[in-house]
C-alpha cells in the first residue's frame, strides 16, 4: 500500500511537471532533483517524504487499524530520549567538523552564508521530516512487525536493517564506493535498531539520524552529491573509492562515538 501511494504520487508529479516546464527545464530540473545539486532540489527531496508519512498513516490506519503515531512509542518519553542523545551528539559532530583533516579531505566553502543561514530553518525542517520517515518505516514499522512474529533479533533486526542499507546503493557510481555505502547504511541501521530496542521509542534513533544528516547535507557534503544546501564540501565525490576508503573509517568511527555516547545518555 505504501509503495503503491508513493509510486502514484511521482505519477503526478511527473505529470504536473510536464505540464508546467518546458522540456529544456524540464530537464535541467531533473537533473538538479537527481544530484540535489541545487537548493531546490536538495528541499524537494527532504519535504517529499512528509508525503511518505502520510502513505504510511493511511497504510497503517487501513491494514492495521493503528496510527503512525503509535509507531514513535510513548510521546513524552520519546521526546525525552531525542533530548538526551541529541545534546550529546551535536558536540561530536561538531568536534569531527572542528578536527584538521589530510588535505585531500579538507572541504571547501559551497553556499554563500548568508543564504546558508535564510535557507537552514527550512533545511532543517526538511531533514527532520525525511529522518523521521525512515526511522518509521524501518525501525518504528518493519522492526516492530517482525518483532512481534519473531523472537530472534536477527530477524526483526537484520532484515530491516538489510533494507535500508540496500535502499542506500547506487548502481550510477563506482561499485567499489557504492558497496562501501552500503556497508555504512548497515552499520547505521544496525546501531539505529538497537537504540530503538534498548529505549522502546524512535526518540534515540531519530536523533541520531537527524544529527548524522544535518552534518551531512547542511554543514559538509561530498562535492556532486547531494550538496545543495551545503555550507561546505569534501572535495571529493561518493564515485572516487580511493578517497572513499580513506574517509569511511572516519565515519564509522564517528558512528561509533555517536552510539556509545546515545547509550550513556540513555543508561542502557
């Protein structure tokens, strides 16, 4: 039903924007949705996911009887998890911002600040929305459907996290860097589920999702890919592996920080 209503909608849309744009813009457009090269293209793809999140509140309402909302765990608690991981957080992303890095990975400036500055509450917004969709459809939905049908985490843990991690590869790029994405969503989804287990609501998850993206997509991205609303960038692509090997490690060892410090902050 979800992939039903989401395939109707970019029926639409495409629909509308043939309408609407001459095929020169129409596809200059394309091209700036596929890449997010551009502002606009990078918020299109953030808000497009409010609409999944509606899908899933129908497909949930139809077939379960249940709301989305049932899927966050209990409200309060959720928004009080999301606190304490996400002021933990913020200082070692900041911190990893901060660190010199090996010239090849040194970033230079990509937005105008200024415009950085009008477009971040938008931006944030959009990433907020776009992370707390995934979080509820892999963690919130598909882990707590398989969790209730089987007992072995590697079941409701594994699969979903399985997904998410291929939802994340790129056939268009280099296959050595496409798989070491992959690898990274695996890692991110597996840590993201276990917060989820541990806490019993999406607040941890969605925090650590939302700080890993803000830092990313809004502060540094990799240079042609998804890059639009960046006040930075790597100047480097996800299609070069060599520079994707080195940078990966950082990463996940950044990863790594992250999830042990969501641990301390949740006591679990």
């Amino acid at each position: 039903m979800l992939v039903v209503a989401v395939l109707l909608f970019n029926e639409v849309a495409a629909w509308i924007q043939g309408a609407l744009l001459s095929p020169e813009t129409q596809a200059d457009w394309n091209a700036a949705l596929q890449n997010a090269s551009t502002p606009a293209g990078v918020l299109v793809n953030l808000y497009f996911f409010a609409f999944v999140i509606v899908s899933l509140g129908i497909s949930l309402h139809l077939i379960h009887k249940r709301s989305w909302r049932g899927l966050l765990g209990p409200l309060p608690l959720a928004l009080m998890q999301f606190w304490q991981v996400i002021r933990l957080l913020v200082p070692i992303y900041l911190l990893s911002f901060l660190l010199p890095a090996p010239e090849p990975l040194q970033l230079t400036p990509n937005l105008d600040f200024g415009l950085w500055i009008v477009l971040l509450p938008v931006t944030m917004i959009g990433l907020l929305i776009q992370t707390s969709a995934e979080e509820l459809i892999f963690r919130g939905y598909l882990q707590s459907q398989l969790a209730a049908r089987f007992r072995h985490p590697l079941v409701w843990i594994g699969i979903p996290s399985v997904l998410f991690a291929m939802m994340h590869f790129d056939p268009g790029i280099d296959e050595t860097s496409a798989w070491l994405v992959v690898l990274w969503a695996l890692v991110f989804a597996l840590i993201t589920a276990d917060l989820t287990a541990r806490s019993g609501t999406l607040g941890p998850a969605i925090a650590l999702h939302l700080a890993n993206n803000v830092m990313a997509i809004a502060i540094a991205a990799p240079e042609g890919s998804f890059y639009g609303v960046a006040l930075y960038t790597y100047p480097f692509s996800v299609s070069d592996s060599q520079l994707m090997m080195a940078w990966m490690p950082v990463e996940m060892l950044i990863m790594l920080c992250c999830w042990l410090a969501a641990r301390i902050a949740l006591r679990v």
